[in-house]
C-alpha cells in the first residue's frame, strides 16, 4: 500500500498516451467482463463502478445515497456508456466513455493535487495514471 499524489495534469498526461489508456481500460474490460462475451451488461458495469468508486469521486457524494437514486444514477452512467443503445457496452464504449470521465476527473482536480491511498495492486485508472507519472520521472531523473 502507498500514498500517491495525483492531479489534474497526472490524469491528463495518462489519458492522452493512448497506448498507455487504452491497455489499461482494455485490460479493465475483460477484468470487468465477468461472463467473457466481450460486452459489458448492465450488471457488469455497475459491479465496475462500485469497485472503482469513480462514481463517488466523480459526484463528490460523501454521503450515503439512497439505494433508488443510487440505482438511477447508474442507468444514467450506463446509458453514458452505451451510446448505441444496443443494451451492452463493447469495448470501444468503454474506451471512449472512461476517457470522457477521466478527463472529467481531470478537469474536477485541477491544479490541487490530492492524496489517495492505493493498494499496490489497486487496478484503478487513477493508479495508473499515477504509477506512469512516476515511471516518466523516474526515466527522466536517470
Ligand atoms: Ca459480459
Ligand atoms: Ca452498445
């Protein structure tokens, strides 16, 4: 376990390395596809949220939210993610809507750094994106 300091830059420059992106959020994807058919169904990808607990950091909720809205709440993410409407998410939904979140984040952070404590083997993206800016400045101290 190990604190990270992340902001909005770290996010950003973590987002826009697409081979880096898309190689987490792809491996994410079939972590998160339970029954291995290359979709992500409804319960797939609120079983993704309550693990990533994107949805509290997104919406700032420190409080516990009823369970009805905590349920609208997340047909409305799926919905985010499910632009075609077909009623699953494949891959390159996931892929574009977590890039829109993330830069969400991004864009919520700012320049104010914030502290977050993380498993080592904490699969978030927000550990990713913190463990490439410390591999980028490890690189760039050598
Ligand atoms: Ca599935
Ligand atoms: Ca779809």
């Amino acid at each position: 376990m190990g604190v990270v300091i992340i902001d909005g830059s770290t996010v950003r420059s973590f987002v826009s390395d697409d081979s880096q992106f898309n190689k987490a959020v792809d491996e994410q994807f079939v972590a998160l596809d339970a029954n291995g058919d290359g979709k992500l169904s409804r319960s797939e990808l609120r079983k993704a949220f309550e693990s990533m607990r994107l949805i509290e950091t997104h919406f700032g909720m420190d409080v516990a939210t009823p369970p009805r809205e905590l349920s609208e709440l997340y047909d409305r993410v799926f919905e985010g993610f499910d632009r075609d409407g077909s009623g699953e998410v494949d891959g390159m939904e996931f892929r574009n809507e977590m890039k829109r979140i993330m830069l969400a984040i991004a864009e919520g952070l700012g320049s104010c750094p914030i502290q977050m404590v993380l498993e080592d083997d904490d699969p978030s993206l927000l550990k990713r994106a913190a463990d490439l800016e410390a591999s980028k400045l490890g690189a760039g101290s050598k």
